[in-house]
C-alpha cells in the first residue's frame, strides 16, 4: 500500500497543518506497519503554475531546458499521486482559499485522460483513492457559522479532488487555532481524537 503525502503550509513547524498530517501519516503508519509513504513540501518544492506554455507542450511543442525541467516536475507529481492509495494533505486557509502552491499541485494532477476523461461529459478516473484533508483555519470558517460563506478553501478542495473521482473524502479540521492559545489548543486536541478514530 502506498501513501502520498502532501504539505503546502509556509510556516515550517509552525504549522497546524503539518501538525495534523504528520499526525495523520503517523496513524495509517501505525496499521499498516509496510505502508510506503512519499512526501511532498510544496512550500519547500514549489510546482510552478501552469502557463500556455505548458499547455502547448502537451500538444507535442518543443521544450527549453527551462520548461522541460518544469513539465517533469510535474509529471512526477502525477505519477506519485496516480500511484497512492492513500493521499494526505495538509491544507491551511490563506485569504479564504488555499495555498496557491496547493492550488499549483492540483492543476498539474488534473490531466485529461490521466485523472479524468472527458469524452461524454467529465468522469473521474481515481475513485479508488482514499483521501484525508488536515485543514486549518484561523477562524472559524465550517459549514453553518456566520463566516461559512466565505469558504472556499474545503469546498474547493471538495469539488476539485471529486472532480478528480475521489469519494471517500475526509476532513480533519483544527479552526480558531487564531482566536487564541486556549482555542489553539482545544482545536488541537479535538482533531488529533478525530485522527485516532479514522478509518483504516
């Protein structure tokens, strides 16, 4: 069984979400003792946006050193998430989305043909994948508070990584970690219990 796993914070050890998906990689780690995890810091290793020239290359355009070592990147991160069973993201809320190094990654794991088909209308090709989303949040941003309006950073995650096929979809959510140390905390605690009870 392979797990990738993913990070996109820029605060280094500071970080709710690298907290909660080292947490979460430990656990599948624990139950499955042969598990193979490749890990991905995207604020460490950034994938570049996509550009036209990407998208031309893909039609066959001839490549600079530039952009071929850019369009391999990317290729390598298609690879290693087509070959996961299991995919953990740590995802913090930045200006009410995501990351854009997140948002980067996604782009280049969103290939026709490879992760959708489009043909009679979109269909997801990665269906089989489990997926956990370790979420921070400075506020409190879920579905029914007043400032539940202003996510779009797990709906976005929700509706790009279904696109993609992905049902089995689980969020592990510490938000209000900005309200204080107390809150912090208690956000902490709270999703560590959730992460000791996922799913195997």
């Amino acid at each position: 069984m392979k797990l990738l796993h993913v990070d996109s914070s820029i605060l280094g050890q500071g970080s709710v979400s690298r907290d909660l998906s080292a947490e979460v990689v430990a656990t599948f780690r624990g139950r499955h003792p042969g598990l193979a995890v490749t890990r991905l810091d995207l604020a460490a290793t950034s994938i570049g946006d996509l550009t036209a020239a990407h998208l031309t290359a893909a039609q066959g355009a001839p490549l600079d050193d530039a952009l071929k070592s850019d369009v391999t990147m990317g290729q390598v991160a298609l690879e290693e998430f087509l070959a996961a069973d299991i995919v953990v993201i740590g995802a913090p809320m930045y200006n009410l989305g995501v990351p854009s190094q997140l948002k980067a990654w996604i782009d280049r794991i969103s290939i026709a043909g490879k992760t959708f088909c489009g043909e009679h209308g979109p269909v997801g090709l990665c269906g089989a994948k489990k997926l956990v989303i370790a979420s921070s949040r400075g506020g409190v941003d879920s579905e029914g508070s007043p400032a539940g309006l202003f996510d779009h950073q797990e709906t976005y995650l929700k509706a790009a990584l279904g696109f993609l096929g992905i049902t089995d979809i689980t969020f592990i959510r510490a938000e209000g970690v900005a309200i204080g140390p107390e809150a912090r905390g208690a956000a902490l605690a709270a999703a560590k219990k959730e992460t000791a009870a996922l799913a195997a």
